[in-house]
C-alpha cells in the first residue's frame, strides 16, 4: 500500500468512537461533527482498506471481523499519537526534566529504590519513566523522544551512546517445594527433564537464554508456559510445580528470603549485562548527568 493510501487520523478516531460510544450520533457529538461526517469518515475508512468495517444488526452497528483488527489497529494508532504529542510537549519543559525508559524486569525489580534515591538527593528534578521492549525503547531512544534508557540488551545504533552499567547473570530457580529443591547441581542433560515457565520470546532475558542454551547444544527446553512477567513467574513458581531460569537481579529477594533455592546447571553459567543508553543529544542534559552518577552507585 503507497503511502498516499493510508488513512487519515480522522478516520480511525472515527471508527474507535463509534465503537466505543455506542453509535454514530454519539461519535459526532464526540468529536463536533454531524452524523453524515462520520458516515463519510467511515465509509472511505472501508474504501481505503477495502473492506466492510461495520454492519447493522438490528438497531445497532457491529464490527465486521475485518473491522475489528482496524479497530484494534486504531487504538493502537491513536495511543502513540497521544503518547508522541506527550513527548513533544515534553521537549519544552525545559533542562529539569528526564524522560526514561527501562524494560519490565529492571522497572519491577531496581527502578522504585533508584527512583526514590534519585528523588531523595534531587527533588528539584523531574523523571517520567516507562517500561517497554528494547526495540521500542531503542526507537524512543534513537528518535530523541526519550532521554534515557536501562536495557538487558545493548542497542546498536549509531545515534545512541552506551555503557556498562551492572553485571548480572540468568540462574535457574525453583521452589523449595519442588522435587528436585534439594539439589545443588544438575547436568545439562537433567534440564530435558524438568518442567520450565519461562519469560516470552520477545524479552531480552528470553532470547539471552535461547542463546546459551542453543551453544550448549540444547534448542528447546521442555515448557507450555510463557509469562510476561518475573513477578508471575515467581508466584507460580512458589506452587512448586516448575522451574525458571531469571536474572539474579530479579529473584535476589526471594533467594534471601527462602522463597526460592538457586540450583547450579554443570557447564552453562549465563552471564549478562545491564546497560545504560541515551540519545548522543542529550550529552548536556543535567539531568541525565546526575541520574547517570546516582545510577554509578547501584548495586544488585
């Protein structure tokens, strides 16, 4: 599709209002236009892909199974619209401010006592964080819309600077009720017979993981779980049932506390690094030079 085929903003906004509000005198009412606008709106909607989006049953318009996935599309849209209109405003709130970004685990397990730290020593300062994947936030980073970033995953762009922040490993770990809670060390082999819930494929210490494990000549770990969160793993994990290989850093708690027992793998240790990375503009951001200072002085 040429790009000078693509919907206007104004066509989505459309159609997500008349889903949500219930029908199309109500998305005009939202959005100050009359009832044959929208009707016009929606229509070269449906031209533009091609495509009945909407149909009536009775009194009421439903979507179409093609309308649903533009509907879920146009959500989508219009969320980083707002998210991006945001970020601009952002840019003008002056040499007070850090936008920062870090990815799930770091923003569960490190990011609240940084945060407080930081917010302690520095409360004239301003940080909105938020938590995404490494290739979103390596986006954000690169485009300049955000300032700062905490990664498991080192970008490679040519407009982001990184460093080395904290070392850190992936060890397996299960729950003191498991079968096998007793045991220190296990062979690769052993791993074939264990029952696993790992992160989902996309995260960084995922594909870390796969990595390591593909080197050590092992393709696939047996598993029907897949979490998005280490939080979730690890209360699934207290039922006793499973095992999971996550980074040290997130489990750390848990291991002081008993909750969970650290067992050693013969001939696999996963070493891993955190990162911080910023946009090569904002060098001489004050903000970002004492966050990165306070950050200097974290430990795991």
């Amino acid at each position: 599709m040429e790009y000078k085929n693509l919907p206007d903003m104004k066509g989505l906004a459309t159609l997500r209002a008349i889903v949500e509000l219930g029908g199309v005198e109500q998305a005009g009412k939202s959005l100050n236009i009359g009832q044959p606008a929208v009707t016009k709106r929606l229509r070269s909607l449906e031209e533009c892909y091609g495509f009945t989006l909407m149909q009536r049953k009775g009194r009421k318009l439903e979507l179409t199974p093609a309308g649903e996935r533009v509907y879920a599309y146009a959500r989508l849209s219009l969320d980083y619209q707002e998210s991006l209109a945001e970020d601009l405003k952002n840019l003008n709130a002056g040499l007070n401010s850090l936008s920062l970004e870090v990815t799930p685990s770091i923003g569960e397990h490190l990011l609240p006592e940084i945060l407080l730290n930081f917010n302690e020593r520095y409360p004239e300062f301003r940080i909105k964080s938020r938590m995404g994947y490494s290739r979103r936030i390596q986006t954000r980073i690169a485009t300049g819309l955000s300032d700062v970033a905490l990664l498991e995953k080192a970008p490679d762009h040519p407009d982001i600077l990184v460093q080395k922040w904290l070392e850190d490993e992936l060890i397996l770990v299960c729950a003191p009720m498991h079968d096998w809670s007793d045991k220190t060390t296990i062979s690769l082999e052993q791993l074939k017979q264990i029952t696993f819930v790992l992160r989902e494929p996309q995260s960084s210490s995922r594909i870390l993981l796969d990595q390591k494990l593909k080197e050590a000549g092992i393709e696939n770990l047996p598993h029907n779980l897949e979490v998005g969160s280490n939080d979730t793993i690890i209360e699934m994990l207290n039922r006793g049932r499973h095992m999971s290989f996550l980074p040290r850093f997130t489990v750390a708690n848990a291991l002081n506390k008993g909750f969970l027992r650290h067992i050693r793998v013969n001939s696999l240790k996963i070493k891993s690094t955190l990162w911080i990375a910023r946009n090569s503009s904002s060098i001489n951001n004050p903000v970002a030079e004492v966050f990165i200072q306070l950050l200097r002085t974290q430990s795991i």
